[in-house]
C-alpha cells in the first residue's frame, strides 16, 4: 500500500480508507483479504446524517488498520463441522445454511471474510440433498438461512428454499439472521414478503428474524416501522449485537440499544465478543473490558430489557462470558457445545490482561 502520486499500473487502484487515500494492488487486497466496499444509499444517509458518524463509519467504511490485523478466517471451526456444501451441523438441534455469500452492504469485522463478497463455493446448497439431510435428523428443530445475508435473495428463491424445507415435519422454526433491516430496509416493503411469512406459519413453524444491529444509530425509523409491521404479520424478532472497539464499546450506547429493540418488540438475544478473524482483529476489546462493559449495560437495564448473553463463538461452542472473579479467574458457561454434557458447565481459566479469546487464557 503506497500513496504515491506516479501513474497507476493495471492492477492498481486507489482506494479511500478511513485513514484517508491510498493505492493498492489486487493482490495486496487478495492476500489480506480486505472485504469489498460497498455500503448501501439507505445506511449511509442514516450514518452521516445521525450524530454517530465517527463510530458508525467503522463498520462499513475500509481502515488501513485491516492489513495489520492478524487472525484466522474460521475462527469457529465452520469448515469442520460443514456436512455438505452450504450446510453446517454443528450443534444437535441447529441447521445452518449459507444460501448467499452476498450482502447489501459489507461490515469489516464480518467473521466470514472467507466468504462474503465473493464467489464462494461453500455457498451453494443444493436444497434437495440438504433437505434429505435435514430429514433424516430428527434432532434438527430449526434452520438458520445465513450467509452473506438471505434477504439480498429475491423472495421468488426464498419461496424455492422454503419449497425443500417446509414439508420437513420436525422443523419448528425457520430463521433468518439478516442486517437487511439496518442495511436496507426498504427491502421488506415487497408486497410478496407476507405470504411468504404465512407459509412458514401455515406449515406450523415459526418465522424467526434475528437482526444485527450493533448500535442504536443503525436503527432508523424506517427499520423501526419495517420491524413492527412485520411482528403484526406474526414474526419473532431478535438482536445479535457484536462488541466493536471504537464503534459501540460502551455500556451507555449498548444499553441504549438494547433498550431500543426491546421498545420495537426485538429480544437482545447475543452480544458477541468479536474474532480473531485476520483483518478484522483489531475490533477486538479485552474480555475484561468486555466484562466491564456488560455490567454497565445491565446496570443501565429494567430486569425484562436484559435478555442479552455475552457469548464467545469459539471453536468447541458457544461460551457465555460470565466474570473476573477476585481470584483472577474468568468465569465462563457452555451455553452451545457439541458434547450435550458440557452444555451449561461453568468453568474457569487463569485471567491474562489483555486477553481477547479463550485461547489467550491458559488452561489450569
Ligand atoms: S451483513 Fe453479516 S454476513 Fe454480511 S458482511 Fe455484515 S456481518 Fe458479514
């Protein structure tokens, strides 16, 4: 990455940065693999013309920090718990399909790195065998369409994908998880949505949205409209959040946030610690800070607002960071773990300052 003024060669361009503009190769962009920019009409009116541009910017705006940062691009052990291609297994009651490794606007600290924005050959059931996979475990009670983000599909392919999943008898639950509704939510203005809902429900199964607002200036009256109208046609809502340095890592901001969904009728369901994803690493904060940031949100809660979990996707589950206990010792709980046995078994490491993911903490 240079900021020279000569001519650019063929496979150079400039390229703007938070921390201003410079040239870079495809290759350079390749090997560190920098995610595409590109940031919707919608979200980015709601960013510049709110009071939190210099937060929100982070998510979606490209920083030169993004070359520097180490990391993993399967930071949760996806590729190992993949059945088939587009389709996960890894905890018993949970499928996981990846129907599209594209997004309406791209975040910087997306876990999936590996995927998104580009043409992805893990995204790409093919829905009639993962139907017959799906089938043949009646442990599957539900099935997460993920991504990318489902809802950049037209709802003519959701409907085909629904086609393969619904006739399925022990599905009880169809999710969406989608930042659709903060991205672009004029979206959900398309006039076949609803039907599409009513099948899900007329199937007896339960339409689940999880939205991923991060901070409370992502939610725009328009998403806040799109999110009650669609509760009225039957949808369950909840929220994924993920703890951001320099963006929300602030217990003010996320307790008004979550206070915020809860007022729109969206449970805070996941307050990610972020990954050590490679070029996205530097999102990280400390669990301690963490930690310190959690008992703030909860401080600043009502009892029925705080239904939030600060959770670690880690490669053997999902860990419920609990505390730093006075003998300098995190405290945490498996509240996901393919071995059931582990399920809710709290444990404990060594604390080390600065330490951002379980295997930062010794074992011992
Ligand atoms: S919308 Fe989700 S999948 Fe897409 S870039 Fe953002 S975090 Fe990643």
């Amino acid at each position: 990455m240079t900021s020279t003024v000569n001519p650019l060669h063929s496979t150079e361009q400039f390229m703007k940065f938070i921390e201003g503009t410079f040239v870079v190769t495809n290759d350079e962009l390749k090997v560190n693999n920098i995610t595409r920019h590109h940031v919707t009409r919608a979200y980015h009116e709601q960013i510049t013309t709110g009071s939190y541009y210099d937060q929100l910017k982070r998510i979606v705006e490209p920083s030169v920090e993004e070359f520097e940062s180490p990391g993993s691009l399967d930071t949760s052990g996806e590729y190992d718990n993949t059945v088939m291609p587009g389709l996960q297994h890894k905890y018993a009651q949970t499928a996981l399909l990846l129907v599209t490794d594209r997004c309406a606007s791209y975040c910087r600290y997306c876990f999936r790195k590996r995927i998104v924005g580009k043409d992805s050959d893990e995204a790409a059931p093919d829905f009639a065998q993962v139907a017959r996979y799906i089938g043949g475990h009646i442990e599957i009670t539900n099935v997460l369409l993920s991504g990318g983000d489902p809802f950049v599909l037209s709802t003519i392919k959701l409907n085909r994908i629904l086609d393969y999943l619904l006739p399925i008898r022990h599905l009880e639950s169809i999710r969406f998880g989608t930042k659709m509704i903060a991205f672009a939510p004029n979206r959900f203005e398309d006039s076949a949505l609803p039907a599409l809902f009513q099948r899900i429900h007329e199937a007896g199964k339960t339409a689940v949205i999880v939205t991923h607002f991060d901070h409370v200036g992502e939610i725009s009256i328009d998403a806040e409209r799109k999110v009650r109208s669609l509760r009225a046609q039957g949808v369950q809502f909840l929220n994924q959040s993920v703890l951001l340095a320099k963006v929300n890592d602030d217990p003010e901001i996320l307790a008004a946030t979550f206070a915020k969904c809860h007022q729109i009728g969206v449970r805070p369901y996941y307050l990610f610690q972020a990954r050590p994803v490679k070029g996205a690493s530097h999102f990280q904060v400390s669990l301690r800070r963490g930690l310190e940031i959690t008992r703030g949100i909860n401080q600043r809660l009502s009892g029925i607002q705080k239904t939030f979990k600060y959770i670690m996707s880690h490669y053997t589950g999902k860990i419920e960071i609990l505390d730093l206990g006075d003998d300098d010792r995190v405290y945490m709980r498996y509240h996901q773990n393919k071995a059931l046995g582990k399920v809710g078994k709290i444990f404990s490491r060594p604390h080390v300052e600065a330490a951002c993911w379980l295997d930062d903490l010794p074992e011992g």
